[in-house]
C-alpha cells in the first residue's frame, strides 16, 4: 500500500486539500503532485511536482472562470508527465473548485482524462458536497469582512 500522506505541503495548506490529496494519490498511479484551485483558480493547497500558478494561468487561457460546463482538461508538462484538470462545478456551470495534477504517463486522450475522472468520482463528489456546504460561510464571512472595513 502507499504512503498515506504527501511529503512537501504547503505550511499553510487548506485542511481539506491535505485529506483530498492523499485520497488521489491513493487512487491514480503515478501522481508526481497536485494542487485544488478555488473558482477563481487561487490555490488552495499544493504538493511539491506541481507549480498551481503556473495550473492557474493555464486555466485562465481556456476561460474557465467564465460560466459554463467544463469537462477534463489535460495538456504535456514535460516529456514523461501530463498536466490534468478536474473541474468541481455546479450543475449551472458555476466552478467551485479544480482538482489539478501532474501525471507520470504517456500521452493522455480523451478517453485517458474521462477514465482518471471517473475513477476520481467519488472523491470529486465529496469534495463538491463540502465546498457546496461551506459556500455559504465563505460567503458570510467576505460580507461581515467587507461591513468591517466599510465601518472603519
């Protein structure tokens, strides 16, 4: 069995990304590193092998903070590995989060990125379960944070 927990997280690592990406690295061969992006592809936490701003830029040319349904998005990374991107998203289209990492395989197709994607299914389908639930706490807090500053 693998190890259970990523070595080379970010100090200030979202707890919730610490548990996803054990889960993927458990489920996917080959992950050299992951990073979630939140809907505005700002990152939320990263292991080492992945750079997420440079994931993020790289989303934001294939316009996903646009509304609308996303599917799997890969691209190469270096000669051995491949980039992967799952979206977290309502079914109106809004992102809540994206599941990115880097892949030791050969090159991806499509049919390569659905697969990965559905073996992540369920972890994807936990995830958006918990940041549907704290959508609305994040939502309090950044109005409660913007009356304070208003106030002072």
């Amino acid at each position: 069995m693998k190890s259970s927990s990523f070595s080379g997280l970010a100090k200030s690592a979202d707890p919730l990304f610490v548990s996803y990406a054990d889960l993927v690295r458990s489920l996917v061969e080959g992950v050299r590193g992951i990073c979630l992006l939140d809907e505005s592809l700002s990152c939320r936490g990263q292991t080492r092998g992945i750079d997420a701003a440079t994931v993020s830029q790289w989303l934001h040319e294939l316009k996903w903070t646009a509304k609308s349904r996303r599917v799997p998005a890969f691209r190469p990374h270096s000669e051995a590995t491949q980039l992967l991107a799952i979206p977290v998203q309502t079914t109106d289209g809004r992102l809540l989060a994206v599941l990115c990492m880097d892949i030791e395989c050969g090159a991806f197709t499509a049919t390569s990125a659905a697969g990965i994607a559905a073996r992540l299914k369920p972890v994807i389908s936990s995830l958006h379960r918990e940041l549907q639930a704290s959508a609305p706490l994040r939502s309090k807090h950044r109005t409660l944070t913007e009356r304070t500053e208003e106030l002072e």
